[in-house]
C-alpha cells in the first residue's frame, strides 16, 4: 500500500520532523514512573546514582520511543491510519507515513535501532552492575514494545494492548528504576507506581474513542471497541477515580512512611483533580465527536503530568525529611 498524503500536511524542518515522528512529547509517560523509581530510591533505600538514573531515563525512553514507531508503522502497513478520518491530534497516530513524510523503510530502521541501542542500555545496567531481575523486567518492556501491534501476537488487537500499557509504564518502569538504584525489591515502588500506571492507561483510553472506526475497520479489537462507548466511559472514570483513592489509602496508611507529615505530602497530588474533573465532563459530553473530545484528550495527558509531578514532589519531601 502507497502513502497518500492526508491534508495538508506541510513538510516540517528535519528536527521537528523527527520529534514528531518519534511522538517524544509523549515521553513524559516515561519520565514519570522513572522519576518516581529514582525519587523513591532515595527515600526509602538512601540510594541514587545520577549517572545510573540518567542511563535508566535513556535506555527506557529509547524504547518507549521504538514502541511508539513501531506503533505508527504497524498500524500504517495494516491500514488502520488510512481509515482515520478525524484531525485530532491525539489520536490516529503521528501521520507521518500517511502523509508520505518519511519512508516506511527508514521508519522501521530508525525505530528498530532505538530498540536496540535501549537493549544495549540494559544490558549494561544488567552486567555492569549485577542486577538480573533487570534483564527480567527489560525484556518484558521489549516483548511489549514490538508485539504490542506487530506480528504475530498484536497485543493491541486482541483487547489487552491498554493492559500492557498500564502495567509497562507504571509497575516496570516504576520498579526498575527503584531496583537500579536500591539494588533489591521492596513493596512500596510496586504500589505507588499503580495510579500513575492507571492513569498512562487512561491516556491510551481515551485517545482510543476516535479511532474506534478505524480500529474497527481493520479488526483492532481494542478493549474500548469491544465495550462500547457507555462502558468504556465508565472505566475510564473508575480508572481516575481508582488513581486517586490509592493515593488517599497510602497517605493514611503510611504506606511509605512511618513520619506522618512525610506520608500525607504525596496528597499534594490531589492538587491535580481539576485536570481529572474538566477530563471526564467533555468525554460525557462529546464521546462521539473525533473533534469536540480534544480537550478531554489534552485533559488526561495534563493530569497524568500533574499526578506525576506533584506525586513525586511529595516524595522528594519525604525523601529529604527522611534523612
């Protein structure tokens, strides 16, 4: 199948090109729970290692950025991008192969070295510092990120691509930064890294209410798709409001610890529920409406951002009150 050009897509400069083709404003689902694994490190194993951390950040952006693409292309040779009709911006993937703005062949080159070179990251952190369980959870991230819509399993396909989402970007990522750093497995990282994995899945969520055609079209039987709208509105509000009530429940508990000034601050994240509130009123109101749901799409993505941030923040106090 040939690209067609969609629009009136302009050719942009090579950098922007390239940012856009690699969806990195997006890699923010990456920074979060790889902060978060770091910030907790420090808090409740006294460990951090700035080269380590920085190594860590790479190597799993290099992936997330390898899953994006492969995404793209995937979904380009099935056809799934030419049946999407709508211009929202969050949705129906980067357009680039669409729009004839890079050749399907560099895109799969470029994507696959990402791929590799992230491999080749953690491999490294694997021999070079002895941490085993990290090449458990590494290749995890890899099955993912190539089969999430390649051949032959195409996990998006088959109604649990939103899982793996929610689980890869929140409990991996979380957990192998926390593990790189503290040399060993704790609870606490696994359970603060629940909501914001839930909210990534949110994010995938909703930008998967105006592809529903076109994932029909091609038989991407995403779990949205397969629920319907109805449905699939309400889990998406249980999965924002489950974020929140996690939250909630590790403050009083003390989850992470015992100081009770240094447990409530992670609640500063509460401060994020304007993003959550204006989010779930424009997709009651516009579910259908490619267009009209935007700022629902845009909503989602500012609160995993703002969950995230202020979550970490609350930690960091922690972690600097608790030395």
């Amino acid at each position: 199948m040939t690209a067609t050009p969609v629009g009136d897509l302009a050719r942009p400069p090579f950098l922007l090109l390239w940012l856009k083709t690699m969806r990195v404003p997006f890699l923010q689902a990456t920074f979060v729970p790889v902060i978060l694994g770091g910030v907790l490190a420090l808090q409740l194993a006294h460990a951090f290692s700035l080269a380590t951390f920085l190594l860590t950040l790479l190597g799993a952006s290099l992936i997330h950025i390898a899953t994006n693409m492969f995404n793209d292309y995937f979904d380009f040779k099935s056809g799934n991008d030419f049946h999407v009709k709508h211009q929202n911006p969050f949705a129906g993937g980067g357009r680039v192969l669409t729009a004839g703005l890079v050749k399907p062949s560099t895109h799969l080159l470029v994507s696959s070295m990402c791929l590799f070179l992230g491999c080749l990251i953690g491999l490294y952190l694997v021999f070079a510092l002895s941490l085993p369980y990290l090449f458990v959870l590494g290749v995890i991230g890899v099955i993912s990120s190539y089969f999430y819509v390649g051949p032959p399993f195409r996990f998006a396909y088959r109604g649990i691509g939103e899982v793996i989402v929610g689980i890869n970007f929140g409990p991996v990522m979380t957990l192998g930064a926390y593990y790189v750093q503290a040399r060993t497995f704790v609870w606490e990282p696994l359970l603060a890294s629940i909501p914001v994995g839930l909210l990534v899945a949110a994010i995938l969520w909703i930008n998967e209410f105006p592809d529903m055609d076109a994932d029909g079209a091609v038989g991407k039987r995403t779990l949205v798709l397969r629920l319907g709208y109805s449905r699939s509105i309400a889990v998406y509000v249980g999965m924002v409001v489950a974020a929140y009530l996690l939250l909630i429940v590790y403050a009083l508990l003390a989850v992470f610890s015992l100081v009770p000034i240094t447990s409530l601050a992670s609640l500063v994240a509460l401060l994020s529920l304007p993003f959550a509130m204006r989010a779930v009123k424009v997709l009651r109101a516009n579910y259908k409406d490619p267009h009209a749901i935007i700022p629902a799409n845009a909503n989602t993505i500012f609160l995993h951002l703002a969950f995230g941030i202020l979550a970490i923040l609350g930690f960091t106090v922690g972690a600097v009150l608790g030395f």
